[in-house]
C-alpha cells in the first residue's frame, strides 16, 4: 500500500477567487501541481484536513430526494437553469448549507427544510418523514472538493400542498415541477435524458434509483440491515 501524500498549507496557493468560487493549486509533490475548484476558504479546505476532521465534516450543500406519497407515490422534481451548463435541467430541491443551518442541532436537516420551502413551498407536518440517506457525497473529486449530503423527504398527504417556485433567491431560475410515477422513473434512468432529451446530474440520478428501489419506504434499521447482507 502507497504512502499516502500529505498536504500542508504552504503548498496551496491561490489562483483566482470570487464570492462563489475558488481555485487553488495544490502542490503535493515539488514541480507537480494540481488544481482544485471549491467553495471553501483555505482554512477549511478538504485537502488540509486531519483524517479525523476529515471524517466529521460537514458537506458543502444538501440534495433532497422528496417522495409524494399518495394512493400512487410520486417522486417530486424540478427544472433548474444550471448556468455551466446553459441548460434547464431536471434536478431535487438542493441548496448550501449556511450559518444559519451550521448553528443549528443537525445542519443537514435544518438545510434540507429551508431548501425544500424556497424551492417548493412545502412545510412539513409531523405526519411527514425526513431523514439522512448519506451525510457526504463528493461530487466531482477529480476537479473539486465539493460535497453533498442526501436527505429523503416523504410528503404523507399531497392534496395540501401548493407547491410554488416563489421563493428562489439571487440567481436560482426555475422551469416548474414534475412528478414521476415509478414507471416513468424508470424510464428516465434507463433513456440516461429527461423527457426533454436533456442529461441530468448524478444527485437526479439517485434519487431517481433511490425512489424506484422502494428503499424510501422501510424504516431506516431495516436499510441497514440490507445494506449488510
């Protein structure tokens, strides 16, 4: 087993950085640098953490899987502008975790609540579940240390909702809802497109496999017992 490279904060230097983004080059080994496009400060970099800061982090944002569950379950998404993409795209209720949800018990949750009414106009009631599918994903670990947690929402009576894209801040842009049957869920993973002919991000992905797999409807110690055997 290789050694594995250890990063100080005298090999990172900055190379650009705005309110939105970051790049820092990252020199493991003298004369070959590599680049990372982030969110984070340098004092909070992924790459400069101690493996045990390393394994409690927090992620950079939450992506929330949100399940109608009616006499027909639906998965409920939206159409986002992406701007590197210059695409509508079919994507879940998401957003950054901010200060507000960080001085909160459960950031991820706390996020995924707010997230949800901005973008959907949902408020949850007790008879509603919400819970952790994964506290940390990294998206594109080639190119970037960002991170999202995965949280399932499902919604136990639909005909209260009025669902509403009004709450969008700065530069969110959407295109309305849809709602998939299981069948037409299916469909869309196996056409790899939305029904627009458009590709969609790996977070629609999953929640798309998450929905179909039917893994949303047992009790959370019944997933980790499957996930083990």
């Amino acid at each position: 087993m290789k050694e594995t490279l250890k990063l100080t904060k005298d090999q990172v230097h900055s190379i650009y950085e705005n309110r939105f983004l970051k790049v820092f080059g990252l020199e493991y080994v003298d004369g070959k640098p590599y680049m990372n496009a982030t969110r984070r400060d340098m004092e909070n970099l992924v790459a400069l953490k101690s493996d045990e800061e390393f394994k409690n982090m927090l992620p950079d944002a939450v992506s929330c899987v949100v399940i109608l569950n009616g006499a027909e379950p639906k998965l409920l998404l939206t159409y986002e502008f992406r701007y590197p993409l210059g695409q509508y795209i079919l994507s879940v209720p998401a957003g950054l975790i901010d200060k507000r949800d960080e001085a909160e018990a459960d950031p991820i949750i706390s996020t995924a609540k707010r997230e949800l009414k901005e973008e959907t106009n949902i408020d949850l009631s007790e008879d509603d579940r919400i819970e952790v599918i994964n506290h940390l994903l990294f998206s594109t670990p080639g190119m970037t240390d960002e991170s999202n947690a995965l949280v399932c929402i499902v919604i136990s009576d639909e005909r209260r909702l009025k669902l509403s894209q009004d709450g969008a801040e700065e530069t969110e842009c959407f295109d309305g809802f849809v709602t998939l049957t299981r069948d037409e869920a299916k469909r869309i993973l196996q056409q790899g497109k939305d029904d627009r002919g458009i590709f969609y991000s790996m977070y629609t992905w999953a929640a798309l496999m998450h929905f179909v797999s039917g893994m949303w409807m047992l009790e959370k110690e019944d997933c980790v017992h499957i996930m083990k055997n």
